[in-house]
C-alpha cells in the first residue's frame, strides 16, 4: 500500500502501532482514512469513544489523515430516522475534529443509497457502489435517478433435444413436459453463480425473446423451454441477465425473484466466470 501511495482504512487503535512499525521500516508515511462507527456497528472507532483517541491520530508523524469516514447502515429505507440520527453523530464527529485539530481532511459518508436520497450527506466526497452497475440498493428502492444497468451475464446452447409429453426435466423431476417439447441445454448452473432460487422461476433471452428456466437448476447446467421457436440453434447466445436486443431480464427482476438485493445477484456470479470489459 505505501510503495503504491494507496490510502487505508484505520478503523481500531491496534492497527496505529502495526502502521508505525511498517512506516519506520521503509521510512513511508501510511495515508489513511479514520472509520467512525455512528451506528452501523461493523468496523471503525465508536462513536462513544472516538474523541478520546481518534483526534491524537493527527499527530503521529507517520500518519498522513486524508480523510474521516462513516457508514450509513439504512439509507435505502423508507423511514429517514436512523440515516438521519447517523448523519447527525457524523456532523458531531467532524466539528469536534476540526475543533481539536488544525489540520482539514476530507469528510465522506454517502453510499449509493444516500446519494440517491440524501444530498445534505455529500460532505467532501461520495461513495458510489452498486449504482455504478445501474442498479438501485434494493429491488423496492423508490428510484429518481436514471439509471442504466451495466452488467450482462451470458452463455449459449450447446445441446437441444426434443421430449415427449409427461418426460420429467432436471433433478428431482420437479417439471413434467405437457406436450412434446424443445428443451435447450445451457452450460451455467449454481456454480457459476445461477441461483437454485431460480428453479421453475427463471427466464432467460435467446435471440431477443424470454424462454422459461425448467426444473432444477443443475451445479453446470441449466434447461429451457424453447416451446415452438424453430429458429434457435445450438450456439446461439444466452442472455442470464441483462439486454438482448430490445428485451431485458434485469438484475432488479432477478433480485426479486432470489428474494434478496441487487448487488448479491451481481457478486454471486463466480470466479470461474469469465470477464469481459467493454470501454
């Protein structure tokens, strides 16, 4: 981090005597950010305690402060209160710092979320997160702000067979066919990151229409009904979340559909996924 002059996070006093044994061995000083905990109660300095020991922070020569930070636990919540009740511990935290200090670092508190609701919480910087892929904190989050989901998570068809009617599809033989029936084969399941949630449930784009997950979703693969499209072909490209031509299974959708938020549809897809970056 120093020899790459990357500013850390100081968020506990046992990490200061770490830091000034690393800076007194290379001869560095460490750039930092001080966490303050205003109630979200994961890491950083409490609030209770934080005037007796994070203003001397300034004074260790081997610390260069760039910047004091805080977290806001609920700002995707409808109710304003404890973003509120964080905010005003925050605007405590910097007057007390400027008053015991001469010294003026950078104050940031806002994540997407408050970013999106609270503009009285920009201080000096922001921290955008999940807005960067377009997405909202949560799939019921009231949303203003015109944003254009990013991220796409492909595959294509490797295999389609023709079933009969009353064949059990997948593991457990949680789906019957009703007629006979074009399934296609694709080569993502649960290890990659497609939720066993999305059993029955979800849907998925081939040449720009939606066509239904059926049964289980396998560790590797997944089947679709490509019901009465005799234009699909094996190779033909998948689309998991995201656009394909003028349709879109959105993250939003999918997030409602795992009963969980956006950003968890977005982390799960894993390592073993490839990553393709678009400029």
């Amino acid at each position: 981090c120093l020899k790459n002059e990357l500013e850390i996070t100081l968020t506990a006093e046992y990490q200061i005597d770490r830091l000034r044994q690393v800076c007194e061995k290379t001869g560095m000083r460490a750039k930092v950010h001080i966490k303050i905990d205003t109630g979200m109660n994961r890491i950083g300095f409490l609030y209770e305690s934080f005037e007796e020991t994070v203003p001397a922070i300034f004074n260790y020569p081997f610390l260069d402060v760039k910047g004091v930070y805080t977290h806001f636990s609920s700002a995707d919540e409808d109710d304003p209160s404890y973003t509120l009740y964080q905010y005003d511990r925050f605007l405590h935290v910097k007057k007390t710092i400027l008053e015991k200090t001469n010294k003026k670092p950078m104050f940031h508190a806002a994540n997407s979320a408050a970013i999106m609701k609270y503009p009285q919480t920009y201080f000096d910087m922001v921290r955008p997160g999940v807005m960067l892929y377009g997405n909202p904190p949560g799939p019921d989050f009231k949303l203003s702000w015109p944003l254009k989901e990013v991220m796409r998570f492909v595959s294509q068809i490797t295999l389609i067979k023709v079933l009969n009617p009353d064949e059990p599809v997948s593991y457990n033989r949680r789906f019957y066919t009703r007629k006979k029936t074009r399934v296609g084969v694709i080569p993502v399941g649960y290890a990659d990151g497609y939720s066993r949630q999305l059993t029955n449930r979800g849907q998925v784009l081939i040449r720009g229409r939606r066509f239904p997950v059926i049964g289980t979703v396998c560790m590797d693969a997944i089947m679709v009904n490509l019901q009465n499209a005799k234009d699909i072909r094996v190779g033909d490209e998948v689309v998991l979340f995201g656009a394909q031509e003028k349709e879109q299974v959105t993250i939003v959708e999918m997030s409602r559909l795992q009963n969980t938020i956006p950003y968890e549809v977005t982390c799960r897809v894993s390592g073993r996924v490839p990553r393709v970056h678009i400029k």
